[in-house]
C-alpha cells in the first residue's frame, strides 16, 4: 500500500513539472510575438556597417630569460681533490684549471702503459726479425703486432687520464655552484661545478598562429625587462618552432648580448615588443558575423529594403576576433553581426546599428 502511494505521488509530481515547463514555454513564446507584432514581423538584429581599418600586427610577450649554456661539470676520473683553484661566483675562461686531482695512481698507470708498450715494441721487432728466417708464422706476427696496437692505444687513454687530473673549464662562463671541497674522492659522474654562460641571454616567449607567420629568424626585437624600468634591450629573434605546443602557440627564443654589462640574469621576466611596419587598411568584420563559423564563408548582409540576404564572401587572416575581408564585401555595406541563428536568405529584419560606426 506504501509504495502505490509513493508511486501516486512521484507521478502527481511529474505531471505538475510537466504543467509548469509548458506554462513557461508559452509565456516566452507570447513574450516573442510581441516583440515580432511590434516589429511588423520583423526579426530583431545588430548590424554594422562595413569600412576599411587599419590592421595592428604589434604585440608583445612574455617570458623568462635563460642563460646561453647551462653546464654542469661532472669529473671523468677517480681520486682525491688535492686543490681547489675558484670559488662560487667566479669568472672563469674556457680551457681554466678548476681543480687537481691526486695523479699518484693515474702517473703509476700511466708509467706501466709506456713499460708495457717498451715491452711489445721489442718483442715485436725479434718477431718480425725471426718470421724472415721462417722462425715464427704470420699467425704469431700478426697476433704481437695486435697486441702492439692495443698497447699503444692504452698508453694514450692513460696520457688522457693524467691531463684530466687537471680539471678545466669546458665553457666560459660563472661558477654558479661548487659541490665538492678539498678531500673529495672523485668517481667518473661526480658534479664538480655547475658553470653558467650569461654573455648572452635566450627570452623564451610564444606566439600564437596569427603572430608567428609574421616572424621570421633575424628579426630585431625591443624588449622591456621590470627589474629595469624605462631601460630598453636589443635582441634577435634566434628560432621558431616547426610545430604548436601543448596550448597551439609556437615557441619562439629571443638572443639577447648581454657581455658588456650582465645586467641580465637567468630566470628574470621580460617582455618582447614585436614591431611591424604599417598595414594598408583593410576590410574587418566581428568572427561573430559568420554564419556557422569563419569557415562558411557566409554572412548576412542587410539589404536596402531591411531584408537580410546571405552573400559568400572570401576570408582572409584572423586578429582575435576580427577577420579580413578578402573578396565579397564592399565598404558602406551592412553586414549582420548577431541573431544571424533566426534568420533565412530574405527574411525581414529590424537591423540596430553600431552607433559607433565601427564593427562590434
């Protein structure tokens, strides 16, 4: 019995939803057919007439500086750190001594290559003499020879461990961090130094598809950084990317000179001024005034007797949301720019007009 009065109640219920949905949809259906009846039957729109705009290619972006090379420096022999020759924060030159490694094990290795090599040198000479007697085969020959070659080879890996004792600076640039002291035992990996080239400076910015097109490698930028406020800098624009990233913009690097006074730091914010020269004017219509989306190609113009009539038009590049006007359109006409979704080709219309003459 319980549950039949439930039942009664959820359809009572859906019922009165039902009443109240349709007592809704009636109001604003009556609400609509007085604005019509006061139109004349006349579906209400907005329009704009269509002029020629100058078109503005400049814009900026922002992002963060980063150094030139960012190095670290990891050693590539074993033994202990007997000197250490920088500190953090200092300047150093490519080719610099950093630091000295104890060369005790690597002198005694190297010193048993140049034996070994002595050795085979020698006993290759005896095993070439006895193979013109016919004393050894070209088999034994060859094998000492081989052997010879390898020793050689040892030798010079050797000579290379001994001149890597003396660690020097592969890149010129700051010491930005030291990670060893005096004492360190050093394995092959171990991170000496972390080395920062900031002579010059890469701005990572993006830009998206209607921008990067006007970019080309070489082109000089102004760029503005707020730790220098009313200082300009000069830079070059060094690489765009092939491809959009993630959220459709392309990235873009900047290469700014910053030798002369480092003022710059990595991991500042600036902002890139991209100039352009000046545009010839041009046809721009609102994105909006497109029916289904820019490429339909379809827009509704306003006819002389408030009939709104569809016309093909040619679009043209994309800034925002404006769009050129390539071929279709005439300045002084008027074009739909909203409530497009109501009409038909020949419906009548009650246009309002931008009063500020411009298109949305």
């Amino acid at each position: 019995m319980k549950r039949i009065i439930i039942t009664i109640v959820v359809v009572i219920g859906v019922l009165a939803l039902i009443g109240w949905v349709l007592s809704n949809n009636k109001k604003e259906n009556e609400a609509k057919t007085a604005v019509v009846a006061e139109t004349g039957g006349a579906i209400v729109v907005k329009a704009a007439k269509v002029s020629k705009q100058p078109i503005e290619l400049d814009f900026s972006a922002n992002g963060n500086f980063a150094a030139n090379q960012d190095l670290k420096l990891l050693s590539e022999v074993s033994g202990r750190i007997t000197k250490l020759l920088v500190k953090e924060g200092a300047r150093v030159s490519r080719g610099q001594v950093l630091a000295l490694v104890d060369p005790e094990l690597t002198n005694l290795d190297r010193q048993v290559a140049e034996e070994n090599l002595q050795k085979l040198k020698t006993d290759y000479a005896r095993y070439k003499s006895s193979f013109e007697t016919g004393g050894v085969t070209k088999s034994q020959l060859d094998e000492i020879e081989l052997q010879l070659r390898n020793a050689e080879i040892k030798l010079q890996q050797e000579n290379r461990r001994v001149a890597d004792a003396n660690i020097k600076a592969p890149i010129s640039g700051i010491i930005n961090s030291r990670s060893v002291e005096v004492g360190t035992y050093l394995s092959p990996g171990t991170e000496l130094f972390e080395i920062v080239d900031l002579s010059q400076l890469k701005l990572k910015v993006t830009a998206n598809e209607t921008q990067v097109v006007n970019l080309k490698v070489g082109d000089k930028v102004s760029i503005a950084s707020t730790v220098f406020p009313g200082k300009e800098f000069n830079g070059t624009v060094t690489f765009i990317a092939a491809k959009a990233d993630n959220t459709l913009n392309y990235p873009v690097e900047i290469t700014v000179d910053n030798s002369t006074a480092s003022e710059l730091k990595a991991g500042m914010y600036g902002t890139a001024h991209f100039k352009f020269p000046q545009q010839e004017p041009t046809i721009l219509i609102p994105r909006g005034s497109f029916v289904g989306g820019v490429n339909s190609n379809q827009v509704y113009v306003l006819s002389a007797d408030s009939t709104a009539t569809v016309r093909q038009v040619v679009a043209g590049r994309i800034f925002g949301e404006q769009v050129e006007i390539v071929k279709g359109l005439e300045e002084g006409e008027t074009v739909i720019t909203s409530g497009q979704i109501n009409l038909v080709d020949g419906a009548k219309v009650d246009a309002q007009l931008d009063s500020t003459g411009k298109q949305g």
